[in-house]
C-alpha cells in the first residue's frame, strides 16, 4: 500500500510517534541508496519549509504581542474604589440558571457544588469550573460538582471542568429540552452509577446523552464517562432511532469510559452526512474482573458512526469481554447509505476481548468506502489486537455474506486490510 505522503508537518492532529513513524517508514521504503537518499531529501525539504513558516509565524506573533502590550501601556483605566465595591463582596445564593438564560453569558463556578440540575437555555453561555488533568491517566479534576443533570436548551454551548453526578432517579444525564445544536464538553466528568433501576425499559439502565432535539457539532475533549448501565450509552441526535436531523463534526478525544455497559452512537443523515467524525486518545475500562454482566447483553459497539465522510479512529484502547454476548460485540462499527465517498482510517488502536475489531455494513443497501481515496487504512500493529476473533466484518447483521455494495461495480472487492499477527477478517 502507498505511503500518503506529506507537503508539511505542521498538523495539530499529527502526533509524535505517528510523525517519528511517518518519517521511518517514508526512509525505508525502498532498498537502493539512490533511492533512500533521494527519502531523505524529500523529508529534509519538508523540514526546511516548516522551520521558515514556523520562524514566521513567531515573528507575526511577537509583532502582535508588542502592539498589544504598547496599546496597553496607552490605557489608564479607572480603578478607584469607590466604583467597584460590588466587585470584593463574595456572591452568595447565586441562581445559575438565572445566568445561564443570558446569551454570550460567560459564568465561573469553580469550588461551587451546586444540589440542582444545570440548566442552560442562553445562546452560547459557557459554564467553567476549570477542570485540571488528564481523563485517560486518571488524574482529571473537576472544579465545580453538580448533584444532578445536565439540561441543554441552546445553541453553542460550552461547558467545562464540571462533574456531573446524575442522582438515584436521574435515567439521562444529558439531555435536550428544546431544538439545540453544537455543544462542547471539556475537561468534565459524568456519572451515572447512583441511577438504581435498572429494570425499567426501553433503557434498562442509565444513560449519559439522550439526543432527541440536537443537531451540529459535538466535542467531547478529556471527559470521563463513568458508570452507566443501560444498553445505550449515548445516541447523540436521537433515542436509538434513524435521525431526522443532521450531524455536522463529532470529535470524542482524550476520553476515559469507565463501567459503562452500553454503546455510543453518532447517527448522520443521509441526506445531509456528517462531514468527519473523530475518535482518537480514548480509554474504555472496568474496574472489575470482566464477566457476563460486565457489558449490557445489548452491547454492539464501543462507538458507531454512520452516514459519515471522514472517520479517524486512532490511538484508542478498549479491554472488553465477549461474555455474556451475542457473538457481534465490535469496538468500531460505521456504514453510509448516503450516496458520497466516505473514507475511514483505523490504525494504532490498542483492544482486546471482542468479536470484530471494524464492522463495515456492505449489503446491497450500503455503500462500499471510497477505495480511490489514499487515506483509506484499516490496520493494526504487532501485539495490539489481541484476544479479538476477526479483524474486519462486512456483511449486516455481522455474519459472513459476499460482498455486495450499491456501488459493487465500482468496488468489486472488499477493501483492503493489513492486521497484523495473522488477524482474519470474516468471509
């Protein structure tokens, strides 16, 4: 398979050791000194015109520094007390609701616990209890604890470094009260475990995120998510349903799912697919020994996104069990019946204990990858895929089945895989 070769590595998404293998694997490619030197020069010539951009932009943003700073120095502004005494009494009894019916609010809340549900309906209010640490290293700390749910009636919100502690009858943790779109998560923390009745359909347990009346863009940056119980762990625009409304980016980054028993969905529109869903740097655990109630018998997968252009699944770990299964259990799943090349790469993923490690739908009423597209890679490294029954599964409901597309003319074969350690896909 061709290497996708680079005009530069300044790439906020590209990461150390991805860049130290690009380089490796870009110089040994070929066999000839001719041909390794000419490697060489090629990655040298990269390297050159990235220290020029970068020397640039240093020199802009210094430029823009001194301007600031001499425009500062300019400003006498008027700090006599006898004008801001409000501004040195503690608030007490403060309604954040109230403050977060405001549009552009802007409210703090470190060191506050807060015995209600946080409601937020002003558009693009941000709520921060300036969270601290890493989610996946276990050491995140949230600034601000919220015993109850979290109620979105918005557009853009932003929500960061706060704990959310769903209470004994809080079934969703997240949820949407009226037509709302792009949200963003950072540095919080959401638990589910205080949730008891794990008996009561549909759910049959906690769930993080209930999607019904939200559409755009998502981003779920150094979370934890701990503690659920129901079959669906979070659906992002709908309740287990097709939506009817459209995705516009997902990212789920640097994420820790502890002792959850359900699966994450991102359902695009077929009508209007997600333009890229981004799953990288996240951790799926339990803190006990795994058994057969580990994992709702309902599991399917860790994360499914479908009616998508872009998927990046990469640098994920996931210890699962496929006791108590059905024989389908996957970590990714993805498929499109929206008539659009879409393209998924999968690598660096770290998993272990399930049936598929990538479920790609290719019956007749779904449409193959875009095969065309360089950027297409489904693999694994040496030791990382262990105790998984089958690399790649292509056949709906997740058995063996030919290959068969709308677009098999097209795509007449399966796409190519590269697993590693003698890992078969399912034929």
């Amino acid at each position: 398979m061709a290497i996708a070769l680079r005009d530069s590595f300044i790439d906020v998404h590209l990461e150390e050791a991805e860049l130290t293998q690009h380089v490796l694997d870009v110089i040994k490619a070929r066999p000839t000194g001719p041909e390794r030197r000419a490697a060489i020069a090629y990655l040298r010539q990269i390297v050159h015109r990235d220290a020029d951009d970068i020397a640039h932009f240093r020199y802009i943003n210094a430029r823009a520094r001194q301007v600031l700073e001499d425009r500062e120095k300019l400003h006498t502004f008027d700090i006599r007390s006898a004008k801001h005494t409000d501004l040195f009494l503690p608030a007490v009894g403060v309604n954040y609701t109230t403050l977060l019916a405001v549009a552009n609010a802007e409210v703090i809340a470190d060191g506050q616990t807060l015995n209600q549900n946080l409601t937020v309906t002003g558009d693009n209010a941000s709520f921060h209890g300036l969270g601290t640490g890493s989610a996946v290293a276990g050491t995140l700390e949230c600034g601000c604890i919220v015993n109850g749910r979290c109620i979105i009636d918005a557009d853009g919100v932003l929500i960061e470094g706060v704990e959310f502690r769903a209470q004994v009858g809080d079934l969703k943790t997240v949820s949407f009260a009226g037509a709302s779109q792009d949200i963003v998560f950072r540095n919080c923390r959401f638990d589910g475990s205080l949730f008891t009745d794990d008996d009561n359909p549909p759910f049959n347990g906690s769930v993080f995120w209930y999607g019904p009346n939200f559409s755009g863009s998502v981003v779920l940056e150094n979370c934890e998510i701990k503690g659920y119980t129901s079959w669906m762990l979070a659906d992002l625009t709908t309740g287990s349903a097709t939506p009817t409304v459209a995705l516009s980016t997902v990212v789920v980054k640097d994420c820790l799912f502890t002792d959850c028993k359900g699966s994450f969905a991102a359902r695009g529109l077929i009508a209007s697919p997600t333009e890229s869903v981004t799953i990288t740097g996240n951790k799926w655990v339990y803190s006990a020994t795994l058994s057969a109630t580990s994992m709702h018998p309902s599991f399917w997968n860790c994360f499914e996104a479908n009616n998508a252009k872009d998927l990046i699944v990469k640098h994920n770990e996931a210890v699962a069990t496929r006791l108590g299964g059905n024989a389908v259990r996957g970590f990714f799943q993805t498929w499109s019946k929206a008539d659009t090349n879409y393209v998924l790469q999968f690598e660096k993923n770290t998993l272990s204990g399930f049936d598929y490690a990538v479920q790609i739908a290719a019956n007749p009423s779904f449409y193959s990858p875009d095969q065309l597209d360089t950027r297409l890679l489904i693999k694994s490294e040496p030791g990382k895929l262990t105790d998984i029954r089958f690399g790649l599964s292509l056949f709906y409901p997740w058995a063996t089945g030919a290959w068969a597309p709308i677009d098999n003319s097209r795509f007449p074969t399966a796409p190519a895989t590269d697993f590693a350690d003698g890992l078969l896909n399912q034929t």
